[in-house]
C-alpha cells in the first residue's frame, strides 16, 4: 500500500513539472500554442491537430544572433489588450539569462479569432541595442499531401512588370514573398498564410523551404531585403535603443485561403492609420494620356479629348463626372518649367471644368528623371542641388525605371514637392496620379532626417509629407508603388505595371488580381491601369474593358484626339449601363482559380447581387465548365446568368459549358431561379 501511495505522488508531482513548462494559449475555435517552457519552441494546434512544429524566434543585436532556445530562464505573462482589430489576450515569454539582452516573445489572441499575431522585441536597460532583423516565427509546416502544395510569391510593390507566382512544391525548393507568404492547397483551399501587418518601420519577407525530409521550413523575416523584390541592394536600416520592436507577423491556418487573405487585409486596414481625405463620391471614371498620346500632349489634343468626353458618349447613370487626367509630359504646357509660367495649364484645367469634367495631372514627387544632367543642377524652388537631395545608398545612387531615387526626408525634396503640387492647386486640378513612389521606400546609408534609419520610415515621411501639400483636394491615385504600405495616403492605386490594349496586357493585370484581389480590402479601389483599344480585334477590347471593370474602377487610355475606331467602341460601352453598375462598389471581384499564372474566372458576389466573369486568353477557343461548388454559391440552387453585353441567358449547370473566343470574356449577372 506504501509503494502505490509513494508511486502515486510521484506521478502528481510530475504531472506538475510538466505543467510548469508548457503554456497552452489558446485562440479561437480550439486552437493553441503549446509553449515548451524549457526548450523555448511552441506547437500551433488546430481541432485536426499540430500545423507548425517546434517554432521559435530569432533576432540580430549587432552581428550577434540571438534565439529563444538559447536562452535558460523564462517568464510567462499575460493580459487583456485592444486595438482598431479588436480584444484579446497579450501573451508575453520574456526569456532572459546573464550577459544576454531580454528576449520577449509576445502572441496576440483575438476574441473569435482563429489566427494569432506573433511580435518579437529585445530589451536591455543598461545598454543600447542595434538590429536591422528578427525571426519572428520560424518552424515546421506539417500539411497534408506535400507534393500538391502551391507556395505563393507576392511582390512588394508594381514595378518592373513584376508578377505575383504560384508554384508547386514539387517543382521548387525555396521561395521567398514580401510581407505576406501563403502555402495552400488548390484542391481543397486549405492554406497556412504568415504575413506582416504593419509596415510602418520594417519590410518583411517570408521564406519557404522545402527540405530534403519533405518537411518544410518557413520564416518571417523581418528586417529583408532583396534587389529583385524590394529593389534594394543592400541591407536593411538598423534601429538602436533599449528596446526594439519587430514588426507584428499573422499567423493562420485557415479553411479557404482565399478567406484568409481577405482577414489578413481587413487586419491591416483596421490597423492603419489613414491619411487621405475620406472619399464620399462615386467610383472614379477616367481618360488619362499615357494610355495612347503619351508624350505628344498639346493644348489643343487635350481640347478635343474633352470634348469628346463631354458631347459624345453617354452620362453614366450615377451621375459622376469623368476625369480628364494628364500624365507625364504635361509640362509641355508650361513656359520656363516648373518654377515658370503655368497659365496654360490653368486654361486647360478651366476648359474642362467648364464641360462638366474633372482635371487631372501626373506628378513623380520622389524621382529625379535628369540625373545625366549631373549633381550641381539646382532644384527647383529651393537653394539646394539635386546631388543635395538623392538618396545616398551603399553603391552611391538608386537608379531604376531611368531615373533616381530622392531622399523623402530631405528638405530640397519636399519644397521642391511643395512648389509642384501648389501650382497644380493653384490651376484647379481635382485628381492627381503619384508615380514611382517604390523610390521612396529605399534603404540608404543616411537620410538626410537623422531620426530616419530605415526605407520604410522615410517612405511614410514622405507621404504623409505630399498628402499635408495636397490639403485633401484631389482625388489621389497611386501608379507604381508598395503594395499595401501605399494605402494609407490615396484612395485608389493601380493593380499591376503598365498594360495597353492585347490579350497579353489583360492577362498580365489579371495574374496581379488572380493573386492581389485582397488589397481591394486596404484601397477605396484598385484599378487595372489605362484601357487601350487602338486597333485591336474586338474580342481582345472587350476582354481589356472587363478586366478593369472586375478590377474596380475604369480608366480609359486612346488618343480621342485622333480619328479611329476606338471612338465608336468607346460609345458602345458608354450605353451599357448594366456594365458600369458593376463597378459602383468599386469593389474587386475574386478567383476561382489560384494553381495557374491567372485564373480564366472571378466570382463577385454580395448581398443583393452575384456575378461571373470568365476570360480566355488563348488563340483558339475555349469552353469551360462551371458549377455552383466551384463557383461558391448554393448547392441547392438553380442559376440563370445574363450576358451583360448581348443579354443572351445561359443556365447555371456542369453539363452545359460555356463557349468563349479566343482572345475574349464574357460577364454575367446571376440570378436565382
């Protein structure tokens, strides 16, 4: 009896050790972090089980790196906290032993959240602390069926015709996203996403590898750079201090990745802090010059582009009016340059307001596109050169797209900013496009406001700086920029590079909404750049004019100046009025499938209404088989869907394909039978 006594207590005791060294944190509908105490790494659990393995945290103090594993003593805390998401739980592992700094481990639980928030921070009250990176989150994925899992690349911004990829686990390796990385799987939709949601100080990536067990790695890597994503060429700006902050990183399993992503965009949105006017008119219409005129612009081009908007086509029946907007080489009008004359400009921006439109113009506020011209050219409307006012990096100059960099932070830029925009109001101009702004995102050896270590600290200096100029006047949107650290400072930002009139230009956008269709939860509206129809087949116009339409919003791009068919093409569009109600939410439409460089059908649907648009992008033609599981809706349902450019009716049924050309799409309104 003695010995079962003894036996039994010794079990007790045990039972507790165990207890005292792992921490259960648990989030949403059963899931947990299980923190091993003793090892510093933690489980993530769901109902079906572990999905990440043996997690921990890294970060650099000067060329030290440091790691929670390393580490002998921890502390575990806990309380409630709220921010513009929601309430929760802070849970915070302080690890800590002799001669090392702390290392605080902080996971954030929302109340009916089934993801968590992971933030690092490294503290030492006796001395300053330098980094430029953290690991935030570092383990093992455990998914189902290794061989069908897709990895997705995001871009960090638009540039350079980049493309978001999608790739098979099977076929690689390693690949690295900026600030959001997603492994899912195409069959079922279940992905794992980890991403950053804040971007305020740091640019983060995310790295995913596949080992030779077939296991995979995946890291957030806060403090990244990397010359072909986030065009730096060298390493990322360093804090110092007693405390340092990472960036805070998502981390999710989630049913339908595509849900996830859209909760991933909807948590960044809450938590920014916008600095554009609100905007309360109706979804932007738009011509702007680049799309055809380019760099022919004159006065009286410009007279007959208007006219034709004003007394040719249609009123939308919403009522907005549609904005004439003038891109680069609008300096064309001016006498003696941008400290010159701007008066017929002015008459322009009259003349147009005097038809019942809005003006536009172009402005590349962080780019110096005469850099050949050499360092001592004076800037305009201030005392300083332009060698003054570059971005110094650690090869010299920042040079991309055939011009340079501008230091944000720097006072030449931002009087030379001052002068442009204050012109720009002074003419009367309602909208206004910002170009290049990735070069304000740049790491530099030194910013010329000492209080700015990093890209990304100068890039929001910088915008904030232009929307203070702007006084909430104009409608601002952004052509080039980072994807989602841009939305706090414009109302709507263009989706992709540029695109023009052939299938290739709306096959090339639509990759960016098959895999960017979320950021329509950060912008007012996104936009698929200038539609172009030139000369090209109709089938290819239409699928252009579609594509922006499911993107948000609508700019249109010929030369209207000019005699053509796109005249007449641009008439037709304007008296479908089924069409533009589409975009009257401004909102973008989804995929429906994500294993390819662009799906062939997005899906938009809401509360009273629903809609199909399918695209083929080959030469020959195309017939694809739809069904309610694949489209999302109702299983129990009967559709009809309405052809919104001939109102020929189609049922909604897995045995009766639909057909499209080569080169075209088709969009449908769906209503229930």
């Amino acid at each position: 009896m003695m010995k079962k006594n003894v036996w039994f207590i010794f079990l007790v005791v045990l039972a507790g050790l165990q207890t005292a060294y792992a921490i259960d944190i648990p989030f949403g509908n059963g899931g947990k972090v299980l923190y091993d105490m003793k090892t510093g790494t933690f489980d993530i659990l769901s109902l079906e089980g572990v999905w990440l393995k043996r997690g921990f945290s890294t970060a650099k103090n000067g060329e030290a790196f440091l790691n929670t594993k390393q580490y002998t003593q921890r502390e575990y805390t806990k309380g409630s906290f709220e921010d513009g998401y929601g309430v929760g739980t802070k849970h915070t592992i302080t690890s800590s032993q002799r001669g090392l700094p702390d290392f605080k481990q902080i996971f954030y639980t929302y109340d009916g959240k089934d993801y968590i928030v992971v933030e690092v921070e490294i503290y030492d009250k006796t001395r300053k602390l330098i980094t430029n990176g953290f690991v935030p989150i570092e383990g093992t994925l455990v998914p189902d069926h290794t061989d069908q899992l897709q990895s997705l690349f995001a871009p960090f911004d638009n540039d350079t015709f980049i493309s978001y990829d999608s790739k098979s686990l099977k076929d690689t390796d390693e690949l690295y996203s900026a600030e959001v990385g997603v492994l899912y799987h195409e069959q079922n939709r279940l992905g794992h996403i980890i991403g950053s949601i804040d971007q305020q100080i740091w640019k983060t990536g995310v790295r995913t590898v596949k080992n030779q067990d077939q296991s995979i790695t995946v890291q957030a890597l806060v403090g990244f750079t990397a010359k072909d994503i986030n065009r730096d060429d060298m390493p990322h700006g360093s804090l110092e201090g007693n405390s340092i902050h990472s960036a805070k990183v998502m981390v999710g399993q989630f049913s339908d990745w595509r849900t996830g992503m859209d909760t991933y965009a909807a948590h960044i949105q809450a938590l920014q802090r916008r600095v554009v006017h609100e905007w309360k008119e109706h979804t932007p219409v738009a011509w702007n010059s680049w799309g055809a005129m380019q760099q022919d612009i004159n006065y009286d081009r410009l007279l007959k582009v208007t006219d034709f908007f004003a007394h040719d086509v249609q009123q939308l029946a919403s009522g907005q009016s549609i904005y004439i907007d003038l891109d680069s080489y609008w300096d064309n009008m001016l006498k003696g340059g941008l400290e010159g004359d701007y008066s017929q400009l002015k008459k322009f921006a009259d003349y147009v307001k005097s038809k019942g439109l809005k003006p536009g113009a172009y402005w590349a506020p962080f780019v110096d596109w005469g850099f050949d011209g050499g360092a001592n050219r004076r800037v305009e409307g201030t005392n300083y050169t332009y060698g003054d006012i570059w971005t110094k990096v650690k090869n010299g100059y920042h040079d991309l797209d055939g011009t340079r960099a501008l230091d944000p932070t720097h006072p030449g830029t931002q009087q030379r900013l001052a002068l442009v925009i204050g012109k720009l109001k002074e003419c009367g101009f309602d909208m206004i496009k910002i170009d290049f702004l990735g070069h304000a995102a740049i790491e530099s050896t030194k910013f010329a406001d000492p209080m700015v270590k990093t890209g990304m600290q100068a890039y929001h200096r910088g915008m904030e700086y232009l929307v203070e100029q702007l006084d909430d006047q104009m409608l601002i949107y952004a052509a080039i920029s980072p994807n989602i650290a841009t939305a706090p400072y414009v109302h709507m930002r263009r989706i992709a590079c540029d695109a023009f009139s052939s299938i290739k230009d709306t096959r090339y956008t639509l990759n960016a909404l098959t895999f960017g269709w979320w950021q329509t939860h950060l912008y007012d509206y996104m936009d698929a750049d200038h539609i172009v129809f030139k000369n090209a087949s109709e089938s290819e116009n239409t699928a252009r004019f579609l594509s922006s339409v499911i993107t948000g919003s609508v700019v249109l791009g010929d030369d209207f100046s000019q005699p053509g068919r796109w005249h007449k093409t641009t008439q037709q569009l304007f008296e479908n009025h089924q069409i533009w109600q589409v975009i009257e939410d401004g909102k973008s439409f989804i995929p429906v499938e994500t294993d390819q460089y662009v799906s062939r059908i997005f899906v938009k649907q809401s509360d009273s209404e629903a809609y199909i648009a399918l695209f083929n992008y080959d030469e020959e033609e195309l017939h694809l088989t739809l069904s309610n599981e694949k489209l999302g809706f109702d299983n129990n349902t009967r559709y009809k869907m309405i052809n919104l450019t001939d109102n020929s009716i189609h049922y909604l049924s897995p045995e009766k394909p639909i057909r499209l050309e080569a080169k075209h799409a088709k969009l449908f309104k769906i209503q229930k039978i």
